[in-house]
C-alpha cells in the first residue's frame, strides 16, 4: 500500500527492573540465562513516528526534540537487522521523536524503554501499511521479539506487572524469543513500589553490551547460569504463594551475584559506588530493626531499586527522605511502581 502522505503511530513503553538477573547472551540477541523482571509505571519512553513511502530507507531520528545522530545510528543498525522480517520499511521515510520521562542519566534502563516503544510502533505501522491486524497476544509477542533484537531486557517491557523471558522447566510457554508475562501471581505481589535511588548519574565504566560479551571468559559463569535457572523456578513459585521473605532474598542475592560476576570479568571492574554499599546496608538495619518489608536490587550500574510492597508505604517513606535521599546524588531519586505495561498513544 502506497503512502504518500505522512502517517503517523505512537506508543508510550516502560522500562523495568529484573529481580533474576539476564547476564550473558549469545547467537541473535538470545539470553544465557533466562531472567524475570517487574515492569514500572512511571519510568517510561514515548515515541512518535511519521512515516511515508519514499524511493529507499530513510531515517530521521529526535531525542526529546533534538536531532540526535548517534542514536540514529543505532536505530538504522537495528531497522537493517530486521528488514527480512519487515521488507516494507526498505521503501519507507521514518522521521522518529522519542523521550523519556525521566532524565536520561539516571540509571534507569532507558533501552528497554525506548526500543519496546520503537518496536511496538513498528508493529503498529506494519498493520497500517497490510491492511491486516494481528490478535493482541500475536501482536505484543511479535513486538516483544523485535525489541529483543534492540535490546535483551526491551523484550519485557511489551508487558505489564511481572514477565519472564528465556526458557525454563516450569514454564513451558517461555521462549528464548520473547518475553512471556506471568499470570499467576498472588495478592502479595500486586501494589510494588520502586524507589529508585540515583547514586550516581555519570556513564558506566562499562557498557552492558561488554559486560555480557565478557561473561563468555567469566571463570563463574557456569555456576551463575545453573544459579539463575534455579533462582527463577524458586521466584516463580514465590509469585504464586506469596511469601514474600523469599522473595526478599532471593532479590537481594541476585543483585550482588550480578555485581559479583562484573568483579570476576576480565581484570574486574567496578560499577557501585561508596554510597550504594551504605544504602544497601542501611536497608537490610532498617528492615532488621522495624521488620518492614522491602529489598534492594541495582542492575549493571551503582543505583539502588527499592522494592517495597503498598502496606510498608506509610514507613519506608519517611525512610528514604531521612536517611537514603542524602546518600543520593543531589538529593535525587524517582518513585515509581508496578506498572500495567505499554500504551498505544491515539
């Protein structure tokens, strides 16, 4: 179907915080291990896309209404990487607007955002073009697919609430392909928070992409991946019963492992700071001394999540303003919550 004019498609995607932790990857995009996440609310990217047909591919890429060339890049590496599955887009003109709602250097996992954002406008721009829709589960699988190409950790934000992503004994629908939401999750598990402390806001001393590539030379990554699969068979059960003292534990212990595997690459390298040991040592008195429930988790970086059920709340508030906030960069830190997944923007 010719295009002429220009037709737009928006889609607004969260990103998210995995409790087992995806590290290590191989073939096209797929996880040595598979991992489960909690998709946020408030953390989130939009992206709009004006498209036309033209006489080849062309791309035109904003972040936050600037053009920004870089990215472009990375979008065209992408968009290349899956035109035998799109032939359509060799033939299109994409000008793309994206932007976050947080600050693009406060830790959060702004690719799983920003590219399940893409890859569902994609979708959405497949069909426009066809003429043909897809059922809902062919559609949101087939996004999860795409963004799993961009990046590992997108293929989980195409849901809400609680997703896995990688196969696994105890969950014979789960595919190293896409991400696949958990549905049975007990009552416990459904009002989350996640307060995300920014420790620090600067760049990684290492990108994800070399973190994962040095996971293949990790004299412990055998060991990690036999203890991720494990971990997520326990968590998968811990979601269906509700106990959340081994939820807590498990969360935590995954979090340091992750750290630990970073410590053993290579010649080793570091991504916490001074002020995320604190935190983490200040939320393991606090929840000693009060018995509130709440846990730490961090992805490959030094800012801590917090993790908290609705009922802790009213305490874990006055908490991180008192005694966690000034351990944070300018005082900085985001509160979000257990999102209900991506939504199509009319």
């Amino acid at each position: 179907m010719e295009m002429e004019e220009w037709n737009e498609v928006a889609w607004k995607s969260p990103s998210n915080i995995a409790v087992v932790k995806y590290w290590g990857k191989h073939g096209r995009q797929l996880p040595n291990n598979p991992s489960l996440s909690l998709t946020l609310s408030e953390c989130y990217s939009t992206t709009h896309i004006r498209f036309r047909t033209a006489d080849s591919l062309r791309i035109t890429f904003f972040f936050e209404g600037n053009q920004n060339d870089s990215f472009c890049t990375r979008v065209e590496k992408f968009i290349h990487n899956i035109l035998p599955e799109m032939p359509f887009l060799s033939t299109m003109e994409l000008v793309i607007d994206s932007g976050n709602s947080f600050p693009h250097s406060a830790g959060i996992a702004s690719s799983a955002s920003s590219m399940s954002a893409l890859a569902l406008c994609l979708c959405s721009m497949e069909e426009a073009i066809s003429g043909k829709a897809l059922t809902t589960d062919d559609f949101m699988r087939k996004a999860s697919r795409l963004s799993r190409l961009a990046s590992g950790s997108a293929s989980r934000s195409v849901y809400g609430g609680y997703v896995e992503w990688g196969k696994h004994l105890s969950l014979p629908q789960a595919s190293d392909e896409y991400g696949t939401p958990i549905e049975s999750v007990h009552a416990a598990f459904k009002n989350w928070y996640d307060a995300v402390l920014i420790v620090h806001s600067g760049k990684k001393n290492f990108s994800s992409t070399k973190g994962h590539t040095l996971m293949a030379e990790n004299p412990y990554s055998a060991v990690r991946y036999a203890q991720a699969d494990a971990h997520l068979g326990k968590l998968v059960e811990i979601l269906k019963n509700g106990d959340v003292d081994a939820f807590i534990a498990l969360c935590e212990i995954e979090a340091l492992t992750l750290h630990a595997m970073m410590m053993t690459s290579g010649v080793g390298y570091f991504e916490m700071k001074p002020n995320s040991l604190k935190i983490m040592e200040l939320i393991r008195e606090f929840r000693a001394s009060t018995g509130v429930k709440l846990a730490f988790t961090l992805d490959a970086g030094p800012n801590i999540h917090l993790l908290y059920p609705e009922e802790s709340r009213t305490r874990v508030l006055p908490f991180i303003r008192e005694q966690l906030s000034p351990l944070c960069q300018n005082q900085q830190w985001i509160d979000d919550k257990l999102g209900n997944g991506p939504e199509k923007i009319a």
